[in-house]
C-alpha cells in the first residue's frame, strides 16, 4: 500500500509501505471474512490484498499507477498461494469502480481522501472503509486505533492510527407509511452516520435522534425507549420499538416524492 494518487508522478510520490502489523490491523478492524472483497487503493506491493486471500480467505483487488508494481504485487501473490483470489491493476484509483468491493482499504494522502469521499459514501450501506492514518475531514470515523510503529519512516510519532467507517443508508428526507398506519410519517435529517428528526402518528410524536451503521438505524433506549429501523432502497421498516411507538413495530415507510405524505 502507497501513498500514490492521481495528480502526482511517480517520482513526486514515494512508494511507502504500511507495516505488517498494521496491514493487519486494517483487516482486523474492518471485519474482514470468507466472502469480502477487498479494494485496496494505491496498492504498492500488493501485501494488504495478499494478507486479506492468505489470512482472511477474502478476495481482493489491489489497484497502483507504478508498473513495476502491479508487476511485483502479482507475483508476491503467486508466491503466496492466492493467485486465483486476488488481482492487479495498472490503474487510475479516480476511475477505478468501487461497488464490489465490501471492503475499501487505502493509504492515500488527506486531499485525496476527500476527493474519494462523495464516490465512497455512495456505495452500498455496510461497506467498510479503512484508511491508513489520514481522515475523512467532518465524516469522523466510527473507531479508530493506534498502533505502535518504533521504525516508522514518515512524521514525527513513531505509530500509524487505522480508521474506521461503514457507509450509512442514505434516510435524509421524509418517508410515508400506508396500510393501517397510513398518514403516518418520518421526517429525518442526516448528517454522515448520524440522524435526527420525527416520528408522527395521529397525536402520537416521537423525536428522534441517533446513529446509523449500514442500513440500521438506531435510537438510544431513553425514557421512551430504544427504536430501531431497518433501511432497504426506498423502504424504511421499524424492526423494533418500545414506549409510546410500541405499536408501530413492524409498520414500512417509503420514501416520498415530494414535501408532504398527502
């Protein structure tokens, strides 16, 4: 893995290697199984994908602008056994498509962090994103830890912090229920992975604030009780609810065309 990025030749870009330690790290915290598919983006020598076929039984795609590179990474992964789980691409990470991937692992310099932000919260809810010490400037990772790296080549402090996000629905907006709860309504506002907003049915409202991991959203259990939704498409279900919503458990909510459920 590299600090490589589009707008930069090779020679202004040095090719910077995570550590195996935390390479693995990064597939740790991401969760990473049999049946994920790992992008790695600005993959140098190809270990994060090889690590993730090897240890982890996931496959993986490692994309690098350095020939020798993509070169090296594919024979590093025939060494290792796991040739026909992982593939190598001379590629730009810009036009690379993102959507197989269930996990997206980079080590990338911050601007093109940001610049990668709109295509990644994009992606399908659940998608894990994890980045090698830079962030995602106001989308605050979910977790974040710190490893210690005493030979540490790049900076000052002699260790690396591995982020976290998983890529929220996308619930901003107002949603509408039909059958016995017709007239029913959310309205909600999201910020990143968090939310706020109402619930309303009949003389019935609910205020509604919390956190959204994937497509489930969540509201800590308060003196009304915890709520949580399910979110698919354009279909929002309460799969769980307690005090004065209690009743609403199982009620679907689309999402609607315009400004009023009417």
């Amino acid at each position: 893995m590299t600090t490589h990025a589009q707008a930069q030749t090779l020679e202004e870009v040095p090719f910077i290697t995570s550590p195996d330690k935390v390479t693995l790290e990064m597939l740790s915290i991401a969760g990473v199984q049999r049946g994920d598919h790992v992008i790695d983006l600005g993959s140098g020598d190809g270990r994060i994908v090889i690590l993730a076929a090897r240890k982890f039984e996931a496959t993986g795609l490692g994309v690098e602008i350095d020939p020798t590179l993509v070169e090296k990474s594919k024979a590093n992964a025939r060494n290792a056994g796991v040739a026909d789980r992982t593939e190598f691409r001379l590629q730009d990470l810009f036009k690379t498509d993102l959507a197989p991937a269930s996990v997206i692992t980079m080590y990338l310099l911050p601007e093109y962090n940001l610049q990668l932000r709109p295509k990644l919260l994009a992606l399908k809810p659940g998608t894990r994103i994890v980045s090698h010490d830079w962030d995602m400037g106001d989308w605050k990772p979910d977790r974040t830890t710190v490893v210690a790296v005493p030979d540490k080549a790049v900076g000052r402090e002699k260790s690396s912090k591995v982020h976290l996000w998983t890529v929220p629905a996308r619930v901003d907006g107002l949603w509408c229920a039909s059958g016995l709860l017709r007239g029913a309504s959310i309205r909600l506002t999201q910020t990143y992975q968090t939310f706020t907003g109402t619930l309303g049915w009949g003389k019935r409202t609910r205020e509604l604030a919390g956190t959204i991991s994937g497509s489930e959203l969540r509201t800590p259990a308060g003196s009304s009780g915890e709520l949580v939704l399910q979110a698919a498409d354009d279909v929002l279900r309460i799969s769980a609810a307690q005090g004065n919503m209690a009743l609403a458990q199982g009620a679907s909510f689309r999402r609607a065309a315009g400004t009023s459920c009417d």
